[in-house]
C-alpha cells in the first residue's frame, strides 16, 4: 500500500512583468523579457532592491514564467529573433543564482543597479550559456528538507490567470499550502488585509465551514495578485477589508505563511500523541491525499481519502509512543503492521502502541 501525489506545483503565467516570490526567501521577482527585478519584502520598510537588464533584442514570443515550486526556483524562456532565452533563479542563505541554459548568439552584455551596500552601484558584464551568475549575499532562506504536499483531486493547466478565473479552491489549496511551506518567518501582527486571518482562526476552531470557506475566499481575492504574491492592501478596492494604518513591520509574507498553516489545520491536527483526521473537511474535498505530514518528532504520515472519509493512512514512526486516533464517521479500521500482515480490526478508541522499528498501514475504515 502506498499512498502518493504525481501532480507538479508548478503555476506558470504568460504575462510580461510578471511577479512572484523567490522560493525560500522573502524576495519578490518582477519579470520582463529583459530586465529581472529583485525587492526585499521581509517587511514593508525594507527597501533593498537588484535589477539586472539584458542587452537582448525582441520582440519575445512565447514569453512564460514558471514558478517551480517543486524545485524551488523560477524559470524564465522566450524566444528572440535571435533564438531562445532561458534561465532559472534560485535563492539560498549564501545569495542568488541565475543559471543560463539558452542565450542567444551564446553570450549577451547585461548590467545590474543596486542601492545594497554590499555591491556596486551598477556594473556591467557578460553572461554565456550554460553558465551560472551568482549574487553572494546572506539571505534569510528556508528550504524545508520535506515538504508536505496535498492534492485535492484537480488536474486542470496551472496557468495563473486561468486559476483566477476559475477560483477552485481544489487547485488554490494545493498551491498555496506548497508555497507556504517555503516562506521564512516573518512578522506575525496582521495588518490591512492580512486581519482576515484572525477571523478565519475563529471560524475553524469553532469548525464553522460554511463561514471559513467565505473568509479563504475574501482573503485569497484580496489579496492575491500575479503569480501567488500576497499584498497587505486591497488593490481592487473591493470593500472586503476596512482601510487601516500598515506597520513598516508588517509583511505581506505573513499570509501564505499562516495560510498554509490554516489551511493544514482542515485536513490534520495533532495535540502531542492524539491525531484528528479530517477535523474540518469542507465539503468541496471529498476525495483527496495529503502526504509527508509532519508529526512534530514522532514521525511522518501519508493520507488519503473518498467520499469524505478517511480511507488509508500510513504512518512512519520516529520513535516509541502511544497514538491515539480520532476521526469523524470512523468507528473501527484495521492496522497491518507490514505489507504482508494480515492485520487486525481495532476501534477508534483504542490505544495504539507505536514502536519505531515498524511501518503501520491502517485501512478498511468503517463506521
């Protein structure tokens, strides 16, 4: 029995200067065919910028943007009259990097202005295919060595715009949950639109659904702009969200960060050695998998499930506990402690005796 997810989170948009955060740090990327600009966007007083310009000649087709979530990176191709222009952006503790997989004519003049301290007001140069451009500068960066990764049933194209359109939280949750998990910490008050999330708190600790599923709502059209960036203020003036005075503190970084905390809390919550599967289920999901979940330091769990019940769980121990499980409609379930263990029918109720030597598959959920 093995319970996985295929899908790549991969959002992707074709619009030019177009942005999105750096995967892993609290930089923002605005990008056209021949600039890439970087803003720091840890707080709103953060004032740091980068900007690199290509000396390349358009006019671009087939112009896209990829943020690779699954890599942790961003990628950029076009085509030029001259040929093709990719590359990939990534971010580390140790700084960026831009890596050239195509140039036209194999080599092009760029230059970058800054207003950091640490580099050069402006500088030029060459970048040549194939080859890196690294940015050294520390970076507070998180790239989590597991990451959770939920799918609630849609394949559609991960086109930006097409998602807007659509407003399917079947495809946003996924997203969002994956993006969040790779934010650094950032201040916590909320502010602007960002005070949507204390009322979505309240609502699913009261396991109001109903009024829950509104508020993701609100604040995912709020505040949500380009691909997956968060913004503390409603640019649509949409009458959602009162207008306040923003702390130079605040960031908008705050909102995929405890939105994919919030968003986690609907499918599993944990209180030391107890398990809530499922706690707040909206409706909308009734069949989906959630995978890698993080136990604190017990251990990793895999779920899936149809028809709005839990169907198998795997867990992966990392130490020697007692679990016990709760689960909405569930009365009984059978545990197999290998693959080829018959198993054994235990109630909900029951104590389950976890040792970290063993793999346990629970299945044949009833009520």
């Amino acid at each position: 029995m093995k319970i996985s997810i295929d899908k790549k989170m991969i959002p992707l948009s074709h619009k030019m200067g177009e942005q999105c955060i750096v995967p892993g740090t609290c930089w923002i990327a605005s990008i056209f065919p021949t600039k890439l600009s970087l803003f720091h966007r840890e707080a709103l007083s953060s004032e740091e910028k980068l900007e690199f310009v290509w000396d390349l000649k358009g006019p671009f087709l087939k112009f896209t943007v990829f943020l690779d979530l699954e890599k942790q990176r961003i990628q950029v191709s076009g085509q030029t009259p001259e040929g093709w222009f990719r590359f990939s952006l990534k971010g580390s503790s140790d700084g960026f990097f831009l890596f050239f997989e195509k140039v036209p004519k194999k080599r092009c003049r760029y230059h970058y202005v800054s207003n950091m301290r640490v580099f050069p007001e402006s500088q030029e140069a060459f970048i040549e295919e194939k080859n890196f451009l690294k940015i050294p500068m520390p970076l507070k960066s998180k790239i989590p060595s597991r990451f959770e990764k939920l799918f609630l049933g849609d394949n559609k194209s991960q086109e930006i715009s097409s998602i807007y359109k659509r407003l399917d939280w079947r495809e946003i949750f996924p997203l969002w949950f994956y993006q969040g998990q790779q934010v650094p910490k950032v201040c916590e008050e909320y502010f602007g639109t960002a005070t949507l999330l204390a009322s979505l708190e309240e609502e699913i600790r009261e396991n109001h659904k109903k009024e829950a599923e509104k508020l993701f709502y609100a604040l995912f059209v709020t505040s949500f702009q380009d691909l997956l960036v968060p913004h503390l203020i409603d640019e649509k003036f949409q009458g959602i969200v009162a207008s306040q005075d923003i702390l130079s503190q605040a960031s908008p970084l705050i909102i995929v960060q405890r939105g994919y905390e919030l968003i986690r809390s609907l499918f599993f919550q944990q209180k030391k050695e107890q398990f809530f599967l499922l706690p707040h289920l909206f409706s909308l999901f009734v069949s989906g998998r959630m995978i890698h979940i993080c136990c604190d330091n017990l251990g990793f769990l895999d779920l899936q499930w149809s028809k709005s019940m839990i169907r198998k769980m795997i867990f992966y121990p990392l130490k020697d506990f007692e679990m016990r499980l709760h689960a909405p409609l569930v009365k009984k379930f059978r545990l197999k402690k290998s693959k080829k263990d018959r198993g054994e029918v235990l109630s909900i109720e029951k104590v389950i005796p976890i040792e970290k030597e063993l793999v346990y598959f629970f299945d044949r959920f009833q009520k």
